[in-house]
C-alpha cells in the first residue's frame, strides 16, 4: 500500500525521496520503494521522519498491510489459500479472520471424529 500521508506532507514541504533517503538512512531507490508501499517502514524510520518533516508520527503513519497464508497440511497437494498478495495490498477484515477460525474449528472437530472412529 503506498504511504499517501508520507508522500503529501514531503512533497507540501518541499523535501525530494533523496533528502527523505538520508535521514533514515537508506539510497533513494530503497526509499521509494518504501514509500510505494513495496518495502515496509520499520518504527524507528517512521520516527525520525516525522521528526524531519517536523509533524506528528500520526500524521504520516499508514499500517503495512496484512498477509495470511494458509496451507493445509493434512493433504500434500500444495492447496492453500493467500490472502493478500506480494506487496500485502489487502487489510484482511475481522469478519474473515473469523469465519477464517470457525472453519478451522470445524474441520479440526471432523479430524477429531474421525480419529475417534479410527480407534475403534
């Protein structure tokens, strides 16, 4: 996800990526792509951003993006699902995240079934 914020309040006061990549300190392609939302911005970096550009942490933080993967080893089919992508362009909602767990909750109470019945 690109940094938005970031991006409007160092171009409305001025500042290049090149002057944003020294004060972290990173070259001027690693910090476009941090900006770009392609490489993630650590605490420390948002930090001494702000304090370059002179305004709140809040006022240019975005969060990175969540990535979920979740495979199912049970079967060696490589079957999985991926949530998000490369860049982890997509916040993943809390209605998914549990009907992501309820479905989990299930399949493991079928798996706890059938090794019951196994048993006997």
């Amino acid at each position: 996800m690109q940094k938005e914020k970031l991006r409007t309040v160092r171009k409305m006061k001025g500042f290049t990526q090149q002057q944003m990549a020294e004060v972290i300190p990173t070259d001027v392609s690693n910090y476009s792509r941090k900006e770009s939302g392609a490489v993630s911005i650590t605490q420390a970096e948002w930090n001494k951003l702000a304090q370059y550009l002179e305004v709140p942490v809040e006022e240019i933080y975005e969060e990175e993006e969540a990535k979920i993967v979740i495979e199912n080893p049970v079967f060696n089919d490589n079957t999985g699902v991926n949530v998000g992508n490369n860049n982890a362009t997509a916040n993943i909602s809390n209605e998914l995240s549990i009907e992501i767990i309820k479905t989990m909750q299930e399949y493991i109470g079928l798996l706890k079934e059938e090794i019951e019945r196994l048993k006997k």
